[in-house]
C-alpha cells in the first residue's frame, strides 16, 4: 500500500474487512484518507467519500489516538533523540 501511496496524488480510501486496526493506522499514516468497513451501510461510504473530497479523514474514531501514540513512540526511538540528551537545560 505504500507503494500505492506514493506512486499518486489521489486521495485513497480503503473498503476492507481487515481488522488488523494496526495495518491500517499505518496506512493513514502513509497518506491513506480513509478506511470503510465493508459490512457499513453504503450511506457510510457515500459520506465517506464526499467527506475525503473535501479534504477530511474518514477513520474510526480511536485511530487518531492510537496514530498520535505511535507516532510519539517512533520519536522516542528517533536516532537524533539521543543526541539531544547530552544537552544542558538552556542549550535545549
């Protein structure tokens, strides 16, 4: 999916059945705008797209926190973070 990501512009929304929640925050945070369950109703979908049109996300509600946590553990293993522990208070 990565590949897929990079490779366009569009806007991408996934209709899955997928429940590895883990996989697919990790496609949000490769650029993917949306995941639709395929058991959803189609209105779902229809806003979905409408919704990702106009340049929102459309994921589940838990995502952004689950994202937010991810993204702050990859940080904490950032290489360069290491590097900024040496650093006195006023040199920070």
């Amino acid at each position: 999916m990565r590949t897929l990501l990079a490779a366009t512009r569009a806007k991408l929304l996934v209709v899955t059945e997928s429940g590895n929640v883990a996989m697919l925050d990790q496609a949000v945070m490769a650029g993917l705008r949306g995941v639709v369950r395929k058991s959803e109703p189609l209105p779902v979908l229809l806003d979905a797209i409408q919704r990702i049109h106009e340049g929102d996300l459309c994921i589940d509600c838990n995502a952004p926190g689950r994202i937010f946590m991810e993204m702050a553990h990859m940080a904490a293993q950032h290489p360069e973070n290491g590097r900024t522990a040496t650093l006195t208070m006023r040199e920070r």
